[in-house]
C-alpha cells in the first residue's frame, strides 16, 4: 500500500497536469469532449491523491521507519491516535494533507457545478487543478512524504510532546479546511474574469464556498488559541506571532468579503472589490502558508525551514501577476451601475465595516512584516510583539466592534431621522447604561471600559433585532416565544445567523477586554510552604504546596506539583501541573521537556498553575496566574462557527417571493 | 523512577542532544535555543541605592524586555514558562542588579537597549523610522476612508441627477394586509 501510495503521487501529478491543460484549452476553444476529460481527470486526481494519502497512513500505522517522514513524526510507543495525526505534523505531510484537502474540495466544486455555471466550469477546474498540481510537484520534486532513509532506525524521534494534545489533533485540519476553502472562490474569480463574466453569477456560486472557508478558519483560530493557551504554558491564547497572524489574515479579508458580497447581491456594486477580496483572502492564505514554511520571519509554530517556501514564494508571485492582468485588462467589464442615496445606509455601514475589516488585516500584515522592512531600511533588528500590535489594532477594534452594533439598525438605501431615533434609543441606552455602570463600580482601563460599553451597545441592538423579530411573529403567526425565535431563525438564516456570530463576536471582545485585570504572581515554594494573594475580584486566595513528585508513565517522566488552594478560607480542588520529558521504545529521550499546565476552570477566571523550574532539588519555581474571563474566549468563538453554521446551512424549499417583493428582486433590489 | 535530580540530569542531556541534531531532524513546534544569544547588562549602583521598585513593576519591566533566546516571549514569561531557557534567567538576574542599584523602569530598559540594540524591546521604540510602523495603518485607514467617502459622494451624485422611476406595483393580499398592520401601528404609536 505504501508503494501504491508513492506511486500514486506521480500519477495524481500527471493526471492534474492533464486536467489543467484540458480544461483550460475546452474552455478556450469551446471543446465539450476536453472540458470533459478534464473534469474526468479532476475526480482521477481525487482519488490518486487519497491513495497516496492512503499510503502515508499505512506506513504511519505500522511504523514502517525506513520512511524518513515516520521516523522523524512518530515513534513505536506514540499513542494510536497522535500516529494518524502525525499525518499532518511535519511538512511534508501536511503538503499531503493540504492536497488531500484541496483536490476533495476541487472534484465537489466540479460535481457540484456539473449542471451549473458550465461557461466557468471549465477555468474553475483549470484554476483548481492548477493549483492542486502545485502541491503535488512540492512533493514530487521537493519535499516527499514518502521519501526513503539509507537505514531503517529502531525506533523514530516521536511526535513533538506540544503537539500531543486533542487540540492539536484537530486544530491544524480545521486550519486547512479554511486555508484551502479559499482556493475555490478564487478559483471561480479567475473563471469569471478569463469569461468576463463579472455579474452575480459567479458570487452566487462561491458565497457557500466563501462561508466554509470562514466557519473552518474561526473554528481552527479558537482551537489554535485553546492549545496555546492549554498547553504551551505562557498564560495567555494569543501572542501576535507570526503564524497566528497568518492565519487571521484570510480570515479578517474574509469576513469583509461575506458583508460586502451582500452589496453586489442587493445593488449590483463593488464588483472590482470583491474580486479583489476574493483574491486577496486566496493569497494571504497562501501568505501564511509561505511565512510557515519558509523560516523567513521567526515564529514558535514554523515548520522547519526548507526549500518549500521558495515554492509558495513563487506561487504567490503567480498568482498576483495573473490576477493583476486579467483584473487590469477587464476594468471595463468591472463597472457597476453603482448609486448610493445616502451615506447614512446598511450598504455605506458595509462600506464602512469593510474599510475596518481590511484596515486591521493591513496593520496586522504591516506590524508582521515591519521587522523584515526596517532590518532592510535600517540594518537592525527590531521585534515587534503585542504591545504594537495591541497599540494599533485595539483602537481599530473597538471602532469595528461598535460598527457591528450600528449596521443592523440602519436601513437599506437611506435612513431618515426618526428612523435613526426609533432604532438606536434603546441600544445606545444599553451602552450608556452598560458604562455608568462600570465606571460606578469603580473600573478605569480605558479599552476595557470602551470594549464594555460598546459591547452594551452591540449586546442591546442584537437584542432588539431578535426582540422585534419574534414580536412581529407572535404578531402574525400568534407563536410561542421559543418557536417564534426558532422560526424567525430557521428563516432567515443569513439574517439572524449573522446575528448569532455579532452574539459571538461581542462576547469575545468582553473576554479580550478581561485581560485588562490579569494577575500573575510568581512564587517559590518548599513542600508545606503557601502564598496568599488577591485575584481581580477581590477574593482572598492561599496556595498551599504540596510539594513535588516524580513518576514515568507510557512514553514520559514526569516532575509536578501540587497546590491546594482556598478562596476566602474555603477550600478549592487541588491544581496541579508537569514537566514531562517524553521517551522513545528505546528509552531514549525525545525532545525538550513539555508543560502541562494546572488550570481551575471557570467562568468569571481561571487560576492558572505553571511549573516553571526546581531549584535545589526540592524547591519548585511556580507562575500563579488570575486569568479573568477566558472561558468566554472559547464559547465566544463557538458562537461564532454555530452562527456560521446557521447563515450557511441550505434553506430547502424556500417560498418563491410574489408581488412587490418578486418585482424587487428582479430589479436586483431584494 | 527516577529521582528529581536523575530526571532534570536526563533533560539537561536530551537538550544538549537536541542541540546538536542536524537541521532536518529538528522537531516543528520549537524554536532553536540561542544559549550564547545571552550578553550582561550591568551598571553600578546608584550612591545609597536600595531597590527601586516592588516586584509587580520590576515582573512590568521584565514584559517590556524581549528574552533573546530566540523564543517570541518577554523575559518574564520566558523564565517562568520554558523550563530549559538559560538565557531569561539571566536576564533577569540583571533586571534584579539594576533594580537594587537603585534603577528606575525606563533606565533599565535603556541600559538592555544600550547592550542588545532595538530588538529586545518588545515593540520598536517610537523614534525616527519606527514612527513608520506606528502611523501606517492609520495612514492606510485614513487613505481609504478617503477613497470611501470620494466613491459614495459620487455614487450618490450619480443618484440625485437621475432619480429612480418609479413603478407602481400591485402588492399581494398577504403584503397589503402587513402594510396596513404596520401603519395602524404607526397611527397607535
């Protein structure tokens, strides 16, 4: 099977190459019988793809070590399932996984398209194939997963111990699935540029596309800042490293993306924009993926450095030449009978959240590449952290979280006056009231006492949307309260979905803004020995240490120790955390002794227990962190994905509309 | 088992072995340790000096400060999250001298600054090209809030000079019942 695998790389690479070729010359020369084959030789790619990815699971499963790829991923006593997600953990597999991932998405796009968009079809398939041919020849001709040692070793080095962690297990596939998602609409972009074919056609056919790619990038971020946050030990989720910025990136251009999509669908505007915000989020995925892998830029998460990087280098080069033309020589096809009644309108709020959304990915963007910019300008190093990061985007931030709250209320096409007043006096009462209060209970940091109150603000409209919502269906449809809100959501899906995910957005804003009152305390303790202090909330703590222990368990020696807590007198569960240096078969050593740290969930803080060093033997070196509101981190961002669920998810079978709203619809005015 | 001593002697020797692996073996996920990235920042004390601060501030210093061994942490995390780090130990040894010489925050950062140039500050100071990396962004948004303002000045002129027809539609028995709905409630409210 593992020959099979390595064998069915080269052929998927020939098979793509076929299916670039044909479909790009059917499309051009209008040959049926070529964008056939093409298409054929799409779902051949498919399925070679999942041979090789076959291939490489087999000799994963059974240690097969003479793969250099599995004796450097794995070892013989890896738990089973950190063995098949060893798949994706070093590069060149997960070149394998992006591929496996990519060519899946291009045969569904295809099949799905079979009756469809067939003018397109055929450069959609090109495009996708194209690309998918990429990653197959970084394998073939660069870095191979199935690539052979001169010996077979004993035994192999074993999964890096941070990357033993369920997080980890399903973080890096979900990061994938929106990375390469973005392939698609870019891929029908390029379609509908090479057909000058620009109207709403091709938009129609990449919004789902577009939603997926977001739903697994919000889904892959949360999960990335859980593992940091759960295993790496530093006590916070995220820390502005390149690699994370890399991935909020597509997501940011993204989002901008889904909201301005919604002009060209109700206006016929911003057809330049949107391709190039379609385009855009395609190459800062691929962005991120070259700054992973080519070590140009140092990041906790790098890959190791390799040639690869010179490949994506020259992909992104590709890509934006190839757009830029056909973006320059098709200006003319671009133009949109675009009118705007007032800048006071849902679209101009769009407009607006656009200008924000892509502002903040520029400065994210800037603030990742500056220290390459100033050692070029000025020969020095610099580093450039959080406290740039955070001085430029929680500005920009919080006016975007405040956006969100203002956009739902205004109408389309123009807002009068008293429309205004109806719809903003209840919100803006809330955030009002929301930063009364908090200056009356005494809190100062100003971004967090912005961030609160404009999270009132933002909390209040969606209320009111949902609060008018299911008023006017107990109105008509004399529902229950529950029905009316399931309906109301049911449908209007891309409505109250967005809601849900503005819900998500405002509660991780408030759990960004508890990081204001984190408190860390860094203390030294013998066995017996305790440390008192305060937390944000005023609780009086007492860790008590139980001092240190050491054990071997499966693949690891571990070092921990014990703290019993009490809060205000009354005892908590005990909070432990580890060292651990994980161990081949052979007993040997594998890489750095890894964290794991002691934390007492809940929802107002976490106590946040690291085990940070021994000093003479007995004595532990311990970080005791209050870390206010964090959990709100991880249910904000699923809020997020289940509203993206919701606004994606097929509405089967919806009324065909009649009367005044049909006559709109038809004049694009729905 | 093996004793606390026979454990951290074993981690010593798998660092220095991880060390030493070529580049191609090295594990993902970690960054190559600079054990000799580490230089001393010392300055005497102060005449009389006694600490100058309490040790929340001197930890506040420690965030500003970049450790060098080639991680993406301040030298307050670094020392006391990664077990193997021998350079923010040290680093923070020095933060400790300085602030008994009797240093204030910003002279200590100054004199890291002085030892390691721009790079182990944690953000790039605000002086002359770092303005750059500051006032870019906010260049940028404000450029496009130009071009935003420039285009939707002119689609709404586009707008005024030729207003939409307007096309009177029969609405539906279910539309026209929701209208009056909606302007009964208007007269009621």
């Amino acid at each position: 099977v593992i020959l099979v695998g390595e064998l069915s790389l080269w052929v998927a690479l020939l098979v793509a190459a076929w299916a670039t070729i044909t479909s790009f010359a059917g499309g051009a020369l209008r040959r049926t019988d070529l964008v056939a084959s093409g298409e054929r030789a799409i779902y051949a790619t498919w399925a070679f793809v999942v041979l090789a990815s076959a291939g490489l699971w087999t000799a994963l499963i059974t240690h097969d070590f003479s793969l250099r790829y599995v004796a450097s991923f794995t070892s013989a006593n890896l738990p089973f399932v950190y063995t098949l997600t060893a798949f994706w953990a070093g590069q060149a597999g997960s070149m394998l996984f992006w591929c496996l991932i990519l060519s899946t998405y291009t045969a569904i796009a295809v099949f799905t398209n079979r009756h469809q968009n067939r003018v397109l079809m055929p450069y959609v398939a090109g495009t996708l194939g194209a690309i998918t041919l990429f990653f197959l020849a970084t394998m073939c001709f660069g870095q191979s997963p199935f690539e052979r040692l001169d010996w077979i070793p004993a035994d192999g080095r074993g999964l890096n111990p941070q990357l033993q962690n369920p997080g980890m297990a399903i973080h890096p596939p979900n990061l994938y699935l929106g990375y390469v998602a973005t392939a698609v609409p870019f891929a029908f972009a390029i379609a509908a540029l090479i057909t000058r074919r620009l109207d709403g056609e091709w938009l129609a056919a990449v919004r789902r596309w577009s939603l997926v790619s977001w739903f697994f990038l919000t889904v892959g971020i949360t999960l990335g800042m859980w593992w940091a946050y759960v295993e790496l030990g530093w006590g916070g989720y995220w820390a502005w490293d390149p690699v994370e910025n890399a991935s909020l990136l597509p997501w940011l251009t993204g989002t901008a993306f889904l909201h301005s999509i919604m002009i060209q669908e109700k206006r016929g505007m911003l057809r330049k924009w949107n391709v190039t915000l379609v385009v855009t989020t395609f190459l800062l995925a691929i962005l991120g993926t070259f700054i992973t892998r080519s070590g140009v830029i140092s990041s906790v998460h790098s890959f190791a450095q390799s040639p690869v990087g010179n490949w994506f280098a020259a992909l992104l080069g590709i890509c934006v030449a190839v757009t830029a033309y056909l973006v320059a020589t098709r200006l003319k096809d671009l133009e949109a009978n675009a009118e705007l009644e007032s800048m006071v309108s849902r679209e101009a709020a769009f407009l607006y959240n656009n200008l924000l959304l892509v502002g903040i990915a520029f400065s994210v963007l800037w603030g990742t590449l500056f220290p390459i910019l100033s050692e070029a300008v000025r020969g020095s190093k610099i580093t450039v952290g959080p406290p740039f990061f955070n001085a430029v985007n929680v500005p920009l931030g919080l006016l975007l979280l405040g956006l969100t709250g203002v956009g739902p209320l205004i109408a389309w096409r123009r807002a009068s006056v008293a429309n205004l007043q109806r719809q903003f006096a209840v919100p803006v009462f809330g955030g009002v009231a929301t930063l009364a209060l908090l200056l009356a209970s005494g809190m100062r940091q100003p971004s967090a006492v912005a961030a609160y109150a404009l999270a009132g603000f933002v909390a209040t409209t969606i209320l009111q949307e949902f609060y008018k919502g299911i008023g006017a269906r107990r109105r008509m449809h004399g529902e229950s309260i529950p029905i009316a809100f399931v309906r109301l959501v049911a449908r209007n899906r891309r409505r109250y979905g967005g809601y849900i995910v503005h819900a998500g957005v405002v509660i991780l804003f408030c759990a960004f803004a508890g990081l204001a009152f984190k408190r860390e305390n860094d203390v030294t303790l013998k066995a017996g020995e305790s440390f008192q202090t305060t937390d944000p909330y005023g609780h009086q703590w007492r860790f008590v240490s139980e001092g240190l222990s050491v054990d071997t368990k499966l693949n690891r020696r571990i070092i921990a120790i014990g703290l019993k807590p009490t809060r205000d007198g009354k005892p908590m569960p005990l909070i432990e955390s580890e060292k651990r240096q994980y161990f081949d078969s052979q007993n040997q050593d594998t890489f750095e002794p890894a964290t794991v740290v002691g934390i007492q969930e809940g929802l107002r803080q976490d106590v946040y227990v690291v085990l940070a060093g021994v000093v003479n033997d007995d004595t532990a070196e311990v970080r005791i962190t209050f870390n206010p509101l964090v959990w709100w981190v991880w249910y904000g961002g699923m809020i997020m994905a289940i509203g993206g669920l919701i606004v994606m998810w097929p509405q089967a079978g919806r009324r065909k509309e009649s009367g005044y709203a049909a006559v709109m619809e038809t004049a694009g005015v729905r | 088992m093996l004793s606390r001593r026979e454990f951290f002697g074993v981690a010593a020797i798998s660092l220095v072995q991880a060390q030493q692996k070529p580049d191609g073996a090295r594990p993902t996920m970690v960054m190559p340790m600079h054990d000799d990235a580490y230089k001393p920042v010392t300055l005497p004390a102060k005449p009389g000096a006694t600490a100058s601060m309490t040790d929340e501030a001197r930890d506040a210093v420690e965030h500003r400060i970049h450790c060098q061994c080639g991680c993406t942490l301040d030298v307050y995390t670094c020392r006391t999250t990664d077990f193997t780090c021998p350079v923010s130990p040290a680093m923070h040894k020095d933060v400790m001298q300085l602030v008994a010489g009797g240093y204030s925050a910003d002279e200590i950062v100054r004199a890291f600054q002085g030892v390691y140039g721009d790079k182990v500050l944690m953000a790039p100071p605000r002086v002359g090209f770092n303005w750059a990396g500051y006032l870019t962004p906010f260049a940028a948004l404000g450029v496009g809030a130009v071009v935003v303002a420039t285009l939707i000045s002119r689609w709404r002129r586009v707008v005024v000079d030729e207003p939409a027809p307007v096309v009177a539609v029969p609405g539906t028995p279910d539309e026209m019942r929701r209208l009056e709905d909606a302007i009964r409630r208007d007269d009621q409210s």
